[in-house]
C-alpha cells in the first residue's frame, strides 16, 4: 500500500518527470517521448490529496507498464492501456494481500474499504472485480 510521497519517490527512482502545469480539460496527463515518461498534473483541478494520490497512480501505471496508446492509429485500443494503468495503480495502491487483511479486521463495505485505503469508491471496486473477478468491469458486477 503506497501512499503519495511513496508514489512520487516510485517516480523519481523509476525517472518519470512530474510537473505541475495548468492543463484546460484535463486534470492529469503522461506521455513518452523515447525512453523518458513524464507526468503533468493539473493542481487547480484537484479535489483532495485522494484525488492526487489516484491520478498519480494511474499515470504512473501508464510510465511503468508502456501502457501508452496511438490515438492516430485505427488498431491501437486505449482501453487496454486505460486498463493496464488502473491495474497497476491498484495493485500499487491495494495489494491483494492488504485488502485480505482489510477486510479480516472487519473492512467489509465498500465505502469501509475506500477509506481505509484512501481512495475513491470507484477505485475500491474496481479493485474488488480486479482480485475476485481478474477484471475491471465494475457495472457488470455492482450492476450500475
């Protein structure tokens, strides 16, 4: 379970560039150009340091797993990479090991677990449908 300095100090060893900048429609962004990854985060459309936490976290899971896709290309499918940087970030932020223990100690609701791993709902069932189901697919599970 990494908590935000613990992403940024993951991205300075893993050499991504992270930067503030005003971004417009965007609240977060990565790129790659060559072998070097960075990430700009927009500070003025934060909601919490959760809502950071979380951006960070998938970005970074686009730098660490080359999860980066070719809006120019008709056969590249951003959802794939889309998918591999939410895992990444869950597996980053809620170990399968760490949710076990969560809900031993009596975590079983999905706003109990959002808190305690301090992240949003949505991340949290996500992350239940990754370790139970081996997938992302949130609406077919929590039928929303």
């Amino acid at each position: 379970m990494t908590d935000l300095m613990g992403l940024y100090r993951l991205a300075e060893e893993q050499g991504v560039t992270v930067d503030c900048f005003q971004l417009g429609a965007r609240e977060s962004i990565s790129i790659q150009e060559g072998e070097e990854c960075f990430i700009a985060i927009d500070p003025f459309r934060l909601s919490s340091s959760q809502d950071e936490k979380m951006k960070l976290a998938h970005e970074l899971g686009h730098c660490v797993t080359g999860g980066f896709y070719n809006r120019y290309s008709g056969l590249d499918v951003r959802q794939k990479h889309e998918n591999r940087a939410d895992k990444w970030a869950i597996e980053e932020l809620i170990g399968e090991d760490a949710l076990n223990e969560a809900v031993s100690e009596g975590n079983t609701e999905v706003w109990q677990l959002a808190d305690y791993f301090n992240v949003s709902e949505e991340m949290m069932k996500k992350a239940i449908c990754l370790y139970k189901f081996g997938n992302l697919d949130v609406d077919r599970y929590f039928g929303q």
